[in-house]
C-alpha cells in the first residue's frame, strides 16, 4: 500500500513508522489511521521485523491529536465510527507479537496521547507534553485514553488529567511513570533505535511470548495471567532460541539466536 501520511522505514530488523502531517501537528484523520492500521498489518505478517518504532514527524508534535478540523461536523454515527476506527487502530499495535516503542518527539495530545498509551515502552524528548485536552472541546476522550491512562498511572492521575485537560511536560509524564526515559531532542532517535536493537538481539520467541503475557496478563486477573505465563513458559521450551540460550550459558559463548 502506498501511504501519503505515514513513512515507513526498514533499518535491519527494526521498522520504523513516522506519523507525517507537520503542517497539522500530525493530527490523526481517518486516512492517517487507516494507513497506521495497514502498516500495522504488515509489520504483523513479516516475522524478520523485531521491534517497531513510533515517532512522528517535524520539530514541534508526536501526534497533537485526532483531526479536530474532521471531527467538528461528525454526526455520532460518523463519531462512533471514527472512535472504532482509532481503537482498533491502535488495538493493533498492543496485539502485535512485536515490541512497539513510542519515540514521543513533541505534543502528545488527545489521541496523540492515546497512541502513546498504546505502545508498549515509552520513551520521549525533553520538549514533550501529553495531556487529554478532550474536555476542553466538549469531547471524552475516544481512542482509549480512558481505559489504558488509569491502567498506567492510577485511577487517581489519569481522572486529573481527563477531567482537567491540563498539559504536563516530560518531567512530570516520567514523575508518574507515563514514560520511561526522558532524552534531548536531538538524541531520541539514536536512543530508540539503541533500546530498539537491544530487544532485537534476545530471543525473538522469548520476547513476542513475553509481550503477549504482558498484554494478557494486564486485562484479567492474578491467577489467569499466572497460568497463561505458565502455558507460555511451557512453549518456549519447543523453540530452537531455548536450547541455543540455555547451551550458550552453560557453555559460557554468546548466544546465536534464530527466531526459530
Ligand atoms: N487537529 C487538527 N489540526 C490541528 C490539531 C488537531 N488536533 N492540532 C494542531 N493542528 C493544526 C492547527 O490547526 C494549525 O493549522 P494551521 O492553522 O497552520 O492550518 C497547525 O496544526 C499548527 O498548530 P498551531 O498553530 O495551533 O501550533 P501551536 O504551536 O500554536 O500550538 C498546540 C500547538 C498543540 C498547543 C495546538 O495546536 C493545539 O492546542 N492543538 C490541539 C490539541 C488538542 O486539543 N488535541 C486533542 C484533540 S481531541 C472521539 C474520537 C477521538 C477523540 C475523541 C472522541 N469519539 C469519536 C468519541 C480524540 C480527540 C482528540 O484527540
């Protein structure tokens, strides 16, 4: 699929997606997410891809938001359309078997916010600002940001912020655990990709099993994430990478690992 909103972009097993409207702060329209969506698709067929990055593109914004400019005539069909289309949007990225990193490069706003929430680490530049400014403009926050911000911060700071609006900066989003690292902006890319080629040399089977136990184990209880980690813990043992990482050790080399 061509895409005129997104680039797209392979360096060896890392591929990384830039969200790329600058002249609209990277707002999110339905061609945008339709597009994030396909991309998506792709990186989920194409097994030689490790770990994706998410950045957007120009100085100022991640993503400052959905589409204002869009969403100001809808009609609540065309609203819970537009809504579905985020969630499911960005439902792929967590669903993924690959680690998406968010490279959060200026505002994240609104549904910018929300696609951060979706990425499974966040890292961001010392310019960044998040915030779900959605009630300021007579909106609820539609592309998850009520479901996954409490999950990660706390019901307490996430109702402040849906209910305030308010924007906080890069210290605060790490005080409070939104993100996980703070760099220059000059220097996020090369720490993305740094954090990016790290996860890349483990085990890819290790690292998709772990991820799916992370995702499963944060939407049920303690005692299905447990059994479903031990059913994973299980399967490893089926993988070509078990045998090669735990020989490796014992035979005190490198490990060699396949993906198989
Ligand atoms: N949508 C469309 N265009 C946007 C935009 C956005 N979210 N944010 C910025 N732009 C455009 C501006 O209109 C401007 O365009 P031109 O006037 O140059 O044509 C250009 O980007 C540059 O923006 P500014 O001139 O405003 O730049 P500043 O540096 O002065 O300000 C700013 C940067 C990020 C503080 C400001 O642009 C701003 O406040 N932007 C809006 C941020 C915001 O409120 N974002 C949240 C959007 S609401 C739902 C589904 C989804 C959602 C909710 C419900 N359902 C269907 C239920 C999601 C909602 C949201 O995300």
């Amino acid at each position: 699929m061509e895409f005129s909103n997104i680039l797209v972009e392979r360096k060896a097993d890392i591929f990384i997606i830039t969200i790329n409207r600058p002249k609209a702060l990277n707002a999110l329209n339905s061609e945008t997410l339709l597009e994030l969506s396909a991309a998506f698709d792709q990186v989920k067929e194409d097994p030689t891809i490790r770990v994706v990055i998410l950045t957007g593109s120009g100085e100022k914004a991640f993503v400052a938001g959905a589409d204002i400019a869009q969403m100001k005539d809808m009609n609540p069909m065309e609203g819970r359309r537009f809504s579905q289309l985020g969630q499911e949007t960005f439902r792929k990225a967590e669903l993924l078997p690959q680690p998406v990193i968010g490279a959060i490069n200026g505002f994240a706003l609104g549904g910018g916010c929300e696609l951060a929430l979706a990425c499974d680490i966040r890292i961001a530049s010392d310019n960044a600002k998040f915030g779900q400014p959605e009630v300021t403009l007579g909106l609820t926050a539609g592309f998850g940001g009520t479901q996954r911000l409490p999950r990660l911060v706390g019901s307490g700071l996430a109702s402040e912020i849906l209910f305030t609006g308010e924007i906080i900066d890069a210290q605060e989003a790490y005080r409070i655990g939104l993100i996980n690292h703070i760099y220059s902006k000059e220097t996020l890319m090369d720490e993305a990709l740094a954090l990016a080629q790290k996860i890349a040399k483990r085990a890819p089977i290790a690292v998709q099993l772990t991820k799916s136990a992370i995702q499963r184990g944060s939407n049920t209880d303690l005692d299905s994430g447990l059994a479903y980690e031990a059913e994973v813990f299980g399967l490893v043992f089926s993988s070509e990478d078990q045998k090669e990482g735990c020989s490796a050790f014992v035979e005190k080399r490198p490990a060699n690992f396949s993906g198989q």
